[in-house]
C-alpha cells in the first residue's frame, strides 16, 4: 500500500510537470503548425533562470515569476526573428530551424552555467517532508500534484471561457477562417509562441527544487512530451493531460516493476497506440 | 538525349576526380587529418543513406542512429565471436540493419511528415535503450570494446586496419561500392518512383502505385546503408557504444544533409565534411561548439534551404544559362 501510494504520488508529481511542457509544445503546434524542438530547452532556461534570479533575490516566489517571463520574451525574439520567415515553407525546415535553437541555447546553459549539476533550495514552507506511513514524503512533491491540476484548470478555463482563449482554439481549428473574421494572426502566433515558452519555463522553475539543473535536463524532457503530445492527439488540450499523466505513470510504475527495461516502455507504448489509433488518444482524424 | 549524356559525362568525370583526390589523400594528408577524413566520409556515407529517405523519398527521419547503431553493434558482436572476415563482418552490419529497418519501417511509413519523425525519433530511441540496458549482449553504456580488429587478408597479402592509411583506404572502398549503388538506384525508375513519392504521393497512388511499399522499400535499404556506415565507424573506432544510437547522433545526419544540400547527390557528404572542419577549427578555441554550430545553421535553414553546396550549383548553373 504504501508502495503503491509513494509511486502513484511520484507518477503524478513528474506528470504534472509533463503536462506544464505538452500543453505548451500542443498548443503551438495546434495554432503555429510547428513542433518545437527547443520547447525543452525553454524548459531548462526557465529552472536555470530561476536559480540565477535567487542568486539576486533570494526568493523562490520571485524566480519562478521573474524566470518564466524572461524566457516568454525570448520566446516573442525567436518567433518574430526567426520562426515568422519559415511558416510557408516545409515542415521539415521548422523542424530543423528550432532544432538549431535548441542547439544553440543548450550549448550556451553549458557556457553560462558550466556543464555541472546546480540545486535549487526549495522555499521553506514546502521544504522538508511529512509523515508517509512509516515513513516520509518530500512536501515538494506534493505540492507540484496540487499545483499541477490547479494550473491546469486555469488554462482550461482560460481557453474555454476568455475571449483570448477562444480567438487561440478558433485559430487551431482554422487558421485561415480566423484570419478571414478579423483576428490578427501574425500577433497571435506570437502571443501563443511567447506563452508556450512561458510555460515550458514555468514547469522549468517548478521542477528546479524537485531534481538537480543539468545541461541534458531539457533533452529528457523534450523527447518524453514528444510522446505525450502523440499520443494524446497532436494540438489536443485532454489529450496531452491524459498523455501526460499516463506517461508520468509510468515511469514510476515501470521503475517498481520493470526495473532497467522501463526505459524502453513509453517507447512501447508510443509504438502500441501508433498501431491501434495512429491520431492519438484525442486526436482528430488526419 | 544529347543534353543528359553529357551531363551524365560530366558527372562521370567529376566523380571520377573525387575519387581520385580521395584516394590520393593517404600520400598528402598527415595522419591527423587523414582520420578525421576518415570520419568525414564514413559519416558523409551515413547522410547520403539519409538522404535517400530525406531527399528523395520525402521523408524526415530522426531515428536513423538506431540502425547505424544496429549496424555498429551487429560487426562488434561478431568481431568478438571471432570471426576474421571482414566481408562478413560488415554483411552482418547490413543485414542486421536492413531487419531492423524492415519491421520498424513497416510501423513507421503509415504515416508521413512531423508524424514520421516522431515515430522514427520514438523507434531509434527504443533501440538506443535496448542498447543501455541489455547488459549481457550490448555491454550497457560502456559499450563494447574491439580488443581486435581483423586483419584485411588478400591473396596472401595482409594488412593491418590499426593503420590509420588502411583503415582509411578499407573505408574509401567499402564507401565508393555504397556510393555507386546509391548513384544507381536513383537513377533507376525507382529512384524516379521515389521522388514521385515526394512530389505527389496521391497522384502516384492514382496511376496504381503502392506508395507504403515504395516508402519501405526506401526505408529499409536506407536502414541498411546506414548498417554498413555503423559498422565501419565501429571498426574505426574500435568499440560500439549506446551513444552512436542516441538521438542526438541521429540528427547529425539531418544536420549535414541541410548544410550541403538535400537536393544534390553529394551534397550530405559536403555537408559532413563542413561539419567536421568546423567542428576541428571552433574545438580549438572552445569547448562550446554546438552554440556556433546552432548559429550557423539558423541563417543556413532560413536563407539558404538548398544547402552550402546545393547554392553553388544554382549559382554555376544560373551562370552557365545566362
């Protein structure tokens, strides 16, 4: 039982964060068209960032605002200076224009910050741990399994109910169509690509206090809400929770029974969900 | 008709040159720059089997590590069983390769565009954690180490491949071989039928072609290329590790192929060799060589989509025209 309690709460903790960086990299691809390679990258600037704003300020509350705004600015760069030039162009070219982003910005946290591990203190009303069964919990991690459905639902209400949100859903549907009914599209792609990257580097300063700051921190997760984003559906708000939560699982699950062989699983599972509903969970038909 | 021949002379000509170059490099270069020779074209060889499937099938694949890497492992293990033919050690790269290929394309070519390189990006890292965690076969992230390397033995002859010259030769004619049959199959009507893949997959299917089995086809033989470059750069370097499967390796070739050009035939290898001058030039003042990397390439995927190589030509032609 407590076993099973510590993992479900594991799973849960890392889905989360999983689902701050899918539902970013989703939407983007939903309303931009363009699957963002550096997505994880943002993602390791915004914990980076944090860490850095605490050196100033030593205030956790203050880098994880401060942070994630810094790197939706750069988010607003990017898109303006280099992704506008290459909507009309292949897919394949947007791929490997933010895949040079990626390269770019992961080499430069290694120039910046040196290839080493760095730690985050968590702020003291979540430091430390609580009594678990017999044993204890890390009061962190609970919080990131409250925050993570609390911001969620922020951002689900936000799509659904703020005219901000329905202009981006409309725009996802049809982009043409939106631009035919007066919506400025070029402004939106950049408000959408600033908030993606937000995002992305808000899960970024929340997982600072949860694991240790490394250069490869982004890679791991870019790949794994690759596979969150398909198989939920491409450009699908449930799908990348459901996507996330599932994935997030199964680490930890996999971790308890499979031991090495979980590595391999969410590649499985990617594969198993490709071959019976290649569209993804919540995916429309293509 | 006289026009094609000539360009067909031309190209002939020019290949011939290229080979003669190369094959010359063992008496100029010193031994330095001959490895990393060695290097540029094993690795150029592996974009050009990329861009069978990338430029002329149409199909952005992230993935391909996983079957250089199968390629790699497949000559390690046998190298280590102690088997002396290099013949059949590299065929065991191929084929190892091409299996792979065979069954993860038949899952992948369903689907095309973001959609098959995320598959491809998904499949490569599952062997690459096959690779990490089988302990037993694959050595785990140490990988496996080459105590030996076989001897090439011919008519009585022998030489060694710790020489960085013969090893540098052994590559050179393996390659030209994988070059030559590449140059062939796109020129064949397969090759036609590949870039009308690319062009206009649905006409194709129009006129009664099988385009899944078009695609698989590429895609296998792609695979198997990329076996044969795994299982030389195995050789070169004397070991097999996980690393050569990850998906960082996998968008080396992707990388090459954008700089020299995906559109011309010898353009991935251009690429490569770009890759690895700059890699060795900017090393030297600094660690921190991907951010140059990343740099260079931005304005190279936003200005120049046709590659560094891929503008010269246009260029020349437009020149030759006017």
């Amino acid at each position: 039982m407590e076993t099973f309690a510590a993992n479900l709460l594991n799973g849960l903790s890392w889905g989360m964060l999983l689902f701050l960086i899918s539902v970013g990299l989703t939407t983007v691809f939903g309303v931009l068209g363009v699957l963002n390679f550096a997505h994880g990258s943002f993602f390791m600037l915004g914990a980076y960032l944090c860490m850095q704003i605490m050196h100033i300020v030593p205030s956790f509350w203050v880098g994880i605002i401060v942070g994630p705004l810094l790197v939706g600015g750069l988010g607003v760069v990017i898109e303006k200076m280099l992704l506008r030039k290459i909507y009309d162009r292949d897919i394949s070219f947007q791929l490997l224009l933010t895949f040079a982003i990626l390269l770019f910005l992961d080499d430069s946290v290694r120039l910046i910050w040196g290839p080493g591990y760095h730690v985050v203190e968590a702020p003291a009303i979540l430091a430390g741990t609580i009594p678990f069964f017999d044993h204890t919990y890390p009061i962190y991690r609970l919080f990131l399994v409250v925050i993570g459905p609390l911001i969620g639902l922020a951002l689900w209400s936000f799509f659904h109910f703020t005219r901000w949100g329905k202009v981006v859903r409309a725009a996802a549907v049809d982009r043409e169509m939106a631009e035919g009914v007066g919506i400025r599209v070029p402004l939106l792609f950049t408000a959408v690509f600033a908030f993606g990257s937000w995002l992305a580097a808000l899960g970024g300063a929340l997982a600072a206090p949860h694991q240790s700051l490394a250069p490869a921190m982004g890679e791991r997760i870019i790949i794994e809400s690759f596979i969150v984003v398909v198989i939920g559906g491409m450009g699908s708000f449930p799908g990348a929770f459901a996507g996330a939560l599932l994935l997030g699982l199964l680490d930890s699950f996999g971790t308890a029974f499979a031991g090495r062989a979980q590595m391999a699983l969410p590649f499985i599972l990617l594969a198993v969900v490709l071959l019976f509903r290649p569209q993804g969970f919540f995916g429309r038909e293509t | 008709m006289t026009n094609s021949a000539k360009i067909l002379r031309n190209n002939g000509f020019l290949f011939f040159l290229l080979f003669a170059i190369l094959a010359a490099a063992p008496f100029i270069l010193p031994i330095y720059w001959l490895i990393i020779l060695t290097e540029i074209i094993i690795m150029g060889f592996f974009a050009m089997s990329f861009n069978l499937l990338f430029g002329f099938t149409g199909l952005l694949s992230f993935g391909q590590a996983g079957f250089f890497g199968v390629g790699a492992y497949c000559t390690a293990l046998l190298i280590q069983n102690g088997i002396e033919s290099l013949t059949l050690i590299l065929s065991a790269g191929i084929l190892g390769a091409l299996l792979a290929a065979l069954i993860i394309g038949f899952l992948c070519v369903k689907r095309d565009e973001i959609y098959f390189s995320m598959i491809t990006l998904g499949f490569g890292m599952m062997l690459y954690t096959i690779a990490h965690n089988w302990i037993g076969v694959t050595g785990g992230s140490d990988g496996l180490p080459l105590c030996t390397i076989p001897a090439i033995k011919l008519m009585g002859w022998e030489v060694s491949l710790y020489d960085p010259r013969w090893m540098y030769l052994f590559s050179l004619s393996v390659i030209s071989l994988g070059v030559l049959l590449l140059w062939r199959l796109t020129r064949s009507p397969f090759g036609l039928i590949l870039t009308a893949v690319r062009e206009n997959k649905e006409r194709l299917a129009f006129v009664g072609a099988n385009v899944r089995w078009v695609r698989l086809t590429s895609f296998t033989i792609a695979g198997g290329l990329a076996g044969l470059a795994g299982g030389l750069f195995a050789l070169f370097n004397c070991m097999a590790t996980p690393d050569f499967m990850h998906w960082s390796f996998s968008s080396r070739p992707v990388l090459m192929t954008v700089m020299g050009g995906s559109g011309i035939f010898f353009g991935p290898a251009f690429g490569a060799a770009i890759f690895f001058i700059l890699e060795q030039l900017i090393t030297n003042v600094t660690e921190n060589w991907m951010i140059f990397l990343g740099a260079f390439l931005i304005p190279i995927v936003i200005f120049f989509p046709r590659g560094i190589l891929g503008t010269i030509v246009e260029l020349v032609k437009r020149r030759r025209e006017s």
